[in-house]
C-alpha cells in the first residue's frame, strides 16, 4: 500500500502510530526556575536561624523556641524539596483509543473488574449495584468482561442486590448501548437533569427509570425489614448459603455466579450476550487476620484465575461508578502500544466525586493533587497505585519481575473452561477464597497486595515499581470513575488519618522507598513516594509553628527578623511566592478562589489533627501497643448533614478529640492575638519586632474564621459541642499561661 496516499491508514503504518503520547507540561522551564528562587529563599532562612541564635543566658526561653524555629523549618525546607521532584518533571498521557480499535477490535483482551464492598449499612447495596451496572455496561466485548462483586460483610442482602442487578442489566445494558446514555451507572444517570429532558427517547426512560426505581424499593424494603421474600429466595440456589449463624466476622467462604457469561443463554433483551457476574465472600473466621481490604481484592484475584482469567484487572470500590463508558478502551492504549506497552504494569486514574460542593469545603478533590503531582510522578513512569480506578496487568500484580524479554500477555484467550460447569467452578473458588489458603504462601508477601498496612495500594504500587515494572498516571477530560467523598469533617479527618498512618508505617518498615527502592528505583521516584509517606511526622513542625509563635508574642518574644531587616525578605518572599504559586496552581487545576481558601484551611486542620494523631497511633504500633485497623468511610448521610453539606456549612456535630485539638488551636491564636496587638498598642516600638507573629496568628484566626462561628454563633445540630468548647476554652487558656522566659 502507498503510504503517501494517507487516506485509508495501512496496517503497515498504523503499527508505527504509537497508542499514546506524553506531553511535557507547559512552563516547566519557567517553573523550575521560579522553585530554585523559592530554594534560595529557604537556605537564607536556615541560614539566618544559624546566625542569629540567641545566646542562652538570659533567655533560655527564647533559645529554645529558636531551635525549635529551625528544626520546624528545617523540616519544611527538606519536605518542600521532596514535593518538587513532583513538579519537576510533570507530564500528560493522551491514548488514542480509535488506532486501538483500528488495530485491535477483534483481539481486544479481557477485562477482570473486581469490586470490593464491606458493610452493608455505610456502604448501602444499591450504591455497589450502581458501580456493578456501569462496569457491566462498558462500550466494551461483553463476552470479555467479567464483573466480581467482593462482599467483606457477607451479607445476603448485598447477595440478592445482586440478583436483581443481574435482572435488570437485561434492560439496563440494551437501553445505554441504543441511546449512548452517560453515566452508565443508574443511579448516576437518573440523578442528571439532563436525563430528564427530552430526548427523544422519553417512553423507554420513564419506563426503565420506573424498573430502576422498582427495583430499588425491593432492596430497600428488604432490608428494612431484615427479610428477603421466599419466591425471591427460591430463584437462586445462592440464598441457600445464609443460614442463621452466618455474621460479618464469621462465614464460609462463599461464590456464586450470577451471570455465566459462557452461557448462550445469558443475554439481554435485545440478544446480546451479557457479561459474567460472579458473587464472592471470602471466608472470614475470628482468629484468623483478614487484611482488610488487601484480603478480599487476594482472594479476587484467585478466583477471578480459576473463572475467568483475564490479563487485566479493573479495581473499583463500591461508590467509584464509572463515568466514561470507553475508559477501558482507553486505558488499554496504554498497555497495548508496541513500543511501550509492556513495561507497563498499571494505569491509574484519578479518584473523582460526584458530591463536591462548589467551593469543595472539605478539599476532598484535591485538584492540585490529580492535576499536577499525581502527573508528576507518572512522568517518572511511577504513578502511585490508589486503590481504585486502576487497571493492573494481571501478572505485575500477581508478583512477577519485569525482565527485557517480556513482552506481554495480552493477547492469551480469556479462559473458557469448556469442560466445566459453573457448579464446578464454584466449588473450586471456595477453596480459594478460604482463610487457610494464603497459609504458608507468598500471597500478601511477594504475592498480590501486601498484607500489614491500612494504605494496601500505594505499598504494593511501590513494590511493583521495584520489580521493575514502570506505572502510568492518566487524567482524562472526561472523568472516569465517581465516587462518594465525605461530607462530614470528622470522616474527612478519620479518613486522612488512616491514610497518613498507613503511609508512614510504610515508611518506617522494610518497604521504605529508600531502602526497598535503593538501586531498584530512581532516587526521584523515592523522593516522591516520600512526599505521601512523610505527611505524618510533617505535622509536628506545623503544630510547633501554630503553638509556639503565637504564645511568645503573648510574652513578647520575638521570632522573627524585624520587618525592616533585610533578612525579613526571605521570610517574606517565599511565603508569597509559595502561596501566590499554590493559588495559581489550584485555580489552573478548576478549582475556585475560596475553593483554595478552604483547602487551606483543611492543610491545616488535616495536618494539626489527622497527621498528628497518625503519628502518634504508627509510634505506638510500632512499639507494639496497638494494632491495624481500617476504620470504613461512610457513604450515607441524614438529610439534615446533607441540607448543610450543599449549603458548604461545616459539619462538627461529634465531639471527638480531633475537634477538642482544633478548637483549642483556633481559640489560642485568638488570644494571643488579642494579647499580641494590646502589647503593640502599649508600646508601639514593639510593633517591627513582632508584627510577623501577629500576621502569623491572624492568618489562622482568619482561615479558622468558620471554626469560631460553629463555636459560638451556630445553633444547629453541625455546631461544635459546648463539651468540646470546654475543654477547648480550658486547654488553650493553660497554654497561654506557659511562659517563654
Ligand atoms: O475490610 C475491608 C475494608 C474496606 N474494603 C473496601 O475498600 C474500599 C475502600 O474503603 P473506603 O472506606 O471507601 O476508604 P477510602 O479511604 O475511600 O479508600 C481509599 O483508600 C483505601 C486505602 O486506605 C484504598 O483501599 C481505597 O481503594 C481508596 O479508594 C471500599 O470499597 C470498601 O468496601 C473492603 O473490601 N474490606
Ligand atoms: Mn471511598
């Protein structure tokens, strides 16, 4: 063929066309220029803590809170420059996903996608259904896609959710495929007000919307009131498994397949084959450890071999629906790209919500986070692996070493198993999906996800990465996945917890990037997982700069140069210039001005409470007083937290020790503000020593602004508590009192 010609692409030509392309961001140049000014700024700063320690005679005090001054900015410093090996380097990934169909179609692989869920009550069935649905209905060869729906709880109402999922994708498939609807999740789909415009299809949505709605009912009224009908019960040999001394910690291991999707008969209704759907509940017994998450996804991945085995595994968590019904489409361009592909072990995407508020109270989106750093890492070719919205090549995750002869597996038939019978095969699964599998084996080793950490996907990520497998970070226009993210302070708090503990027990154990990572991976690559392992222990110097400062200016020591020094420049112009950056950053990233300013405010209510606490609980774990745990983030809100929830009214409520620790951070700096400025107003010579510590402090009081509103003024039920008001009023008061020389 005449490559000249360019009309009709040739195979020939096509096999050059790459699958995807990488772009370098613009403005790296100027940018790297601009943080090595920032880099300047910060070695003055350390240099003038050197420089200018007061001599400890008189003042012992002060001497030590000046060391204490450095040592906290020491700390910025070195974790500011980790965070820059993110930005160094940041790059775009663009797949190409009509080359892929061009080359591909008729050999496209099969696709695995495991679903895990826990607890039926914060993790209500029907939102498992919906992700269920919108991966089943993947613009994707059906008879290539098997859906595992993972259930921790064991609950049989998760179990005949499921069945009726199963029915209703008989309707629900057909309906997307002919009017190209969006999401495929329908839940999702019904929530748009788009979908309730005409369309031209408004016969067949009411009438599939009414089927949904149906179908929801049945659920929900199941398990309110705790019974599923018999006629029910008897379609499924399934509910046979549940008898009365099943609970969540103690059942066998279940498997049951609700949709074969070797069977010709198993089609929709408009006689297409549907995708297998397959139930699990691994075997969970009291004294044995289940691993939490890791477990369950262990247990997946092995019956997932003996069923269908697919070369690539999508993992979603229950409230991550999908969103773009070619992703998979895209995300292989990836894998399947001749000159690239098979150094890539996983593609992640973002994690995204379809909850934000505007101004995203809670900065759960972390735009800057999925934007820039996230890119920043896979332009190392070593994205971070999140847990869900990845598709793993199944081999990389099963343990394999990457070698200069691999050259990819994809293109193995998906498993048939013609001379099994479904009963075969579960039975088979169970065994699989027992406690005592795993025992004495590699699994939760070198094996599948590792075992021992409440942060499971980014250490086994880590581990990929040294095997020598290179990871992929892609963020599309449209988003992929949407998931539920918190709507209350405290779940957004406990969940920040778990992750930063869970990160830096990563740290301190045998997985430390610099160590595991030493010689295997790039000194850049460790450098940036330190950034995510390091959030705890970077809590202590911000705590001592919102605690310190403010009650020397109580006592009138001084911390800082004299704004008319010149050395109040340094100070001066890497505080603007990070934050100026960190705005233009945010608002590049779609986020709003007041979005930026609440995630200020959660930087430092996160790091002053979450990192803290995940500090102290990783020291205490490590010295052996305490154990692992994985506290579940709940999807379900009362109207009432969900009325303030759009209002982006903070949401208090409980009072656990979080809030006592913020309160009384917000309320000292309220005092020693005060205190500051009256010292200023008595002696206005003062004014040029202290007036840093008094920005500093109005700076918190006026990020906390909705804090002291919830403390005094609010009288809904989101308020802080008068307890914690209390004992706030109490601690902060007593700190006040402490004094510097
Ligand atoms: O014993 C457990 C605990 C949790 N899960 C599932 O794990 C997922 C994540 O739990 P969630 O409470 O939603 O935690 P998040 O903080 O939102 O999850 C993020 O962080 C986790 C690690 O801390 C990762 O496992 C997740 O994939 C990632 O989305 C959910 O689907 C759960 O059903 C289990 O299957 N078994
Ligand atoms: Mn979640």
């Amino acid at each position: 063929m005449d490559k000249q010609e360019g009309g009709v692409a040739g195979e020939d030509e096509a096999v050059l066309l790459p699958l995807f392309e990488r772009k370098a961001a613009r403005f790296r140049g100027a940018y790297r220029v601009f943080s090595s000014t920032i880099m300047v700024g910060i070695c003055l700063i350390w240099f003038y803590r050197l420089l200018n320690i007061p001599n400890g005679g008189g003042e012992t005090g002060k001497f030590w809170a000046w060391i204490g001054m450095f040592m906290a900015e020491l700390g910025f410093g070195i974790y500011w420059i980790s965070t820059q090996s993110f930005r160094w380097n940041v790059s775009y990934t663009h797949p190409f996903k009509d080359r892929l169909s061009h080359r591909y179609e008729d050999k496209l692989p099969g696709v695995d996608i495991f679903v895990c869920t826990a607890d039926p009550i914060m993790e209500p069935p029907t939102l498992a259904i919906n992700t269920v649905l919108s991966a089943m209905s993947y613009n994707y060869p059906p008879e290539k896609l098997s859906i595992y729906l993972s259930d921790d709880a064991g609950s049989e109402f998760t179990f005949y959710a499921l069945l009726e999922a199963s029915h209703f994708s008989k309707y629900w498939i057909p309906f997307c495929k002919r009017f190209k609807v969006e999401p495929r999740s329908p839940g999702g789909y019904f929530d748009l007000d788009s979908s309730m415009q005409d369309n031209g299809f408004g016969q067949e949505l009411l009438a599939i919307k009414k089927l949904y709605e149906e179908m929801k009912n049945r659920i929900e009224s199941a398990i309110e009131t705790g019974k599923i009908p018999k006629e029910t019960k008897d379609q499924h040999k399934g509910f046979s498994e549940w008898d009365l001394h099943i609970t969540k910690q103690n059942h066998q291991s279940i498997v049951q397949s609700l949709i074969d999707g070797r069977d010709i008969n198993a089609t929709d209704n408009d006689g297409h084959q549907l995708p297998s759907l397959v139930y699990m509940a691994r075997e969970k017994r009291h004294h044995w450890p289940h691993n939490f998450k890791a477990g369950a996804m262990n247990s997946l991945m092995r019956v997932s071999t003996e069923i269908s085995n697919a070369p690539f595994i999508l993992n979603l968590d229950c409230d991550m629906y999908a969103n773009d019904a070619d992703t998979i489409r895209e995300i292989l361009c990836f894998f399947m790209d001749e000159k690239e592909g098979h150094e890539v072990a996983y593609v992640q995407l973002p994690q995204n919500y379809d909850n934000l508020t505007k101004n995203d109270i809670y900065s759960n989106a972390a735009f800057a986070a999925s934007g820039v750093e996230f890119a920043g890492a896979g332009g190392y070719g070593a994205a971070f692996y999140f847990g869900t919205g990845c598709l793993h090549r199944r081999e990389s995750l099963f343990g394999k070493k990457y070698s200069k002869r691999y050259r990819g597996q994809w293109n193995i038939e998906t498993k048939k198993n013609v001379d099994r019978t479904i009963s075969d095969l579960e039975e088979a699964s169970k065994i699989l999906a027992s406690c005592s599998y795993e025992k004495d084996t590699e699994w939760g080793k070198e094996m599948g996800l590792i075992y021992g950490c409440p942060v499971e996907d980014i250490v086994t990520g880590l581990a990929i990465q040294c095997r020598g497998w290179k990871s992929v970070y892609y963020n599309p226009d449209r988003k992929a996945f949407l998931g539920v993210a918190p709507v209350t302070l405290d779940t957004a708090l406990v969940q920040h917890k778990r992750w930063s503990e869970g990160m830096f027990q990563i740290f301190l154990s045998k997985y430390c990037p610099f160590i595991y990572g030493h010689g295997v991976i790039k000194l850049s690559v460790q450098m940036v997982y330190c950034v995510y392992l390091l959030w705890a222990p970077i809590s202590l110097p911000v705590l001592y700069y919102v605690i310190v400062p403010p009650v020397c200016l109580l006592d009138g020591v001084s911390l800082f140069p004299e704004v008319s020094s010149i050395w109040f420049v340094p100070f001066a112009y890497v505080f603007i210039a990070r934050n100026g950056h960190s705005i233009i950053e945010s608002l590049s990233c779609d986020s709003t001005l007041k979005g930026w300013w609440n995630s200020q405010r959660m930087w430092l209510t996160r790091r002053t409470t979450s990192y803290f606490f995940g500090f102290l609980d990783t020291i205490l774990r490590q010295l052996g007083l305490s154990q692992t745990k994985f506290s579940i983030t709940t999807k379900v809100i009362t109207e009432d937290v969900s009325r303030r929830y759009e209002q982006e009214v903070m949401e208090f409520g409980s009072s656990t020790i979080m809030f006592t620790i913020m309160a009384t951070l917000a309320l000292l700096n309220l005092f020693t503000l005060v205190g500051g400025i009256r010292k200023v107003v008595l002696d206005f010579r003062v004014l040029d020593q202290l007036i840093p510590q008094i920005v500093l402090c109005a700076l918190v009081v006026v990020v906390n602004l909705p804090i002291y509103q919830a403390l005094f003024l609010r009288s809904d039920k989101g308020r802080i508590p008068f307890s914690v008001l209390f004992k706030s009023m109490v601690l902060a008061s007593l700190v006040c009192l402490i004094p510097v020389n």
